[in-house]
C-alpha cells in the first residue's frame, strides 16, 4: 500500500506514524502539470524501494519533471514552483497594464508579454547565456531598458519577490 500525499506541510513521520502499513510519499507539484509542463518535488519514507519509486516517478512524469529532493527542502520548493505562477499571472498582468497605459488594447499587451516571456525563456534554455547576460544584452547605456530597470530596483522589485518566496515558505512551514 502507497500513500502520495500533496497536502502542503504533512510531514513523512506524520504520515508513516498515522499509516503504519503503508509507504508513505510526499509530493509537491504545481499548476503547470496541467499542461504536461510541471514541476514536482518528491521526499520518499523509509520503506520506500525503488520499485515503488519508479512505479510513483512514471505517474508524475508524463505531466511533470521530477526532482528528488530532501523532505526539509519542500517548503521552499513548493514557494518557488506551487506558488511562483500566481506571482507570474502577477508580473504578465502587471506588465500588460503597462501596454495598456500605453495606448494597447489589454488583449494584444497580454499576448505580447507572454510571447516575450515564452521567448525569453527559450532564449535562456537554448543558449548558453546566463540571466545576467541576457540581461546586460538588452540594456544600453542611457536607454529605455535601464530607465526600467532603475524604476524597479527604486521600489525594491527584487527584493520584494524574494521576500514574497521566503513568505510563501514561512507559511507552509506553518502547516508542520
């Protein structure tokens, strides 16, 4: 008998302590398995062999990509991952608004940002440019993107979303 439990903060004592007789998992995964794009943590129990964890990695593989990690690392895998595509949803619509002070329609400024989004994303995975250089590739000296970037680092934009992830995290641990 498996239990996989998605339930945010159940720890594996809890659970192999509630079920004895069974091979007690935690998984953490997030919104995008919906689209076969998914992320999902895994902590395994004691008794779990790997016949058992193949058996549990081929359910979540065809939605999502697996990462085994330490139960004492779910917390701020779930911040990062289960709750990072809230604050994306966020940043597209955030983003979009601006096209839409702009003089956009709200429908065409949404399609922009994700299609940005989408090609930044692919940029960074096909290449072998890290995110500062990317960065750095787009901003010139005097120019629209530094006046951005100044704008945002005035407000503490970084700083926010990390402290954002770090909530997310305190709060989950709030579960224990």
């Amino acid at each position: 008998n498996i239990i996989i439990s998605i339930l945010a903060g159940v720890s594996l004592r809890r659970l192999e302590e509630k079920f004895p007789n069974h091979n007690c998992v935690r998984a953490v995964t997030n919104i995008p398995i919906l689209v076969g794009k998914g992320l999902t943590g895994i902590s395994w129990g004691l008794k779990i062999d790997e016949d058992i964890k193949n058996f549990i990695k081929n359910i979540f593989s065809t939605s999502s990509k697996i990462y085994e990690i330490p139960e004492n690392y779910l917390d701020i895998f779930l911040a990062l991952t289960s709750s990072s595509p809230a604050i994306i949803a966020l940043i597209i619509d955030s983003l979009s608004d601006g096209g839409l002070s702009g003089g956009l329609n709200k429908k065409l400024s949404e399609e922009l940002v994700i299609e940005m989004i989408f090609g930044t994303i692919l940029l960074l995975k096909e290449s072998n440019i890290s995110i500062s250089e990317l960065r750095n590739m787009v901003t010139s000296p005097a120019g629209t993107t530094i006046a951005a970037l100044n704008t945002l680092e005035k407000s503490s934009f970084k700083s926010i979303l990390i402290e954002s992830i770090i909530a997310a995290r305190n709060r989950s641990k709030e579960f224990h």
